[in-house]
C-alpha cells in the first residue's frame, strides 16, 4: 500500500494544495459524502473550495496513524479551529485504482 498517496489526499484538504488534486485523484473520482456527491476532478475541487470557504478558522487533523491493506485505506480526522476546542470527527475510506485515489468516502460521526 503506498501510503504516500493518502497522506497526499490528506494534505489537499489539510493544507488546501489543490494543485494535488490531478495527482491524487482519478479522472473519474467519486467522493460521497453525507451532503453532497462529487465525480470528476472538477467537482472536487468545488467541494473542497466550497468546504474551506464555510469554515476558514477550521483544519483537519489525523486522530490517529493511517490504515490500509490491498487497496483500501482509512483515515479518521477532526474538523476544527484548534484542538482544544470542539471537533467535527469522522473519517474517509478511500479505495486505490492503478495508484490513484478511485472512490473517496466520508463518514461523519454522529455528535
């Protein structure tokens, strides 16, 4: 499993680097998540814009080491403006295609 790649995904919606996007994603992505289903580089794109728009003052962390065996991955993340103060949790389970992020989904924990 090359980790690589989702610690990639990772920083594009940590740190904001779209230029990644290409790199990491299939042409043909499909990210579900419980508001909205995206395909294509370009609605992805829009969701992650769209996500960092709403909330400036809020990051991602990881929660704990990433996972994966064959091709599949998870990543349990918070969603907040700092650790010390409430999170958004869940996490994504991503599914890998010729070295490329494939299906993307997102889970969120109920609060």
């Amino acid at each position: 499993m090359d980790f690589d790649i989702i610690e990639k995904h990772f920083s594009i919606w940590r740190d904001k680097k779209l230029s990644l996007i290409q790199e990491v994603y299939a042409t043909d992505i499909e990210i579900t998540d419980p508001h909205a289903i995206a395909h294509g580089h370009q609605e992805a794109e829009a969701l992650i814009t769209g996500l960092q728009a709403k909330f400036p003052e809020r990051r991602f962390r990881l929660r704990q080491p990433i996972e994966g065996h064959h091709h599949i991955a998870r990543l349990f993340w918070a969603f907040g403006p700092d650790e010390e103060q409430e999170q958004v949790t869940g996490q994504d389970v991503l599914i890998l295609e010729n070295g490329k992020i494939a299906k993307l989904l997102i889970f969120i924990d109920p609060q």
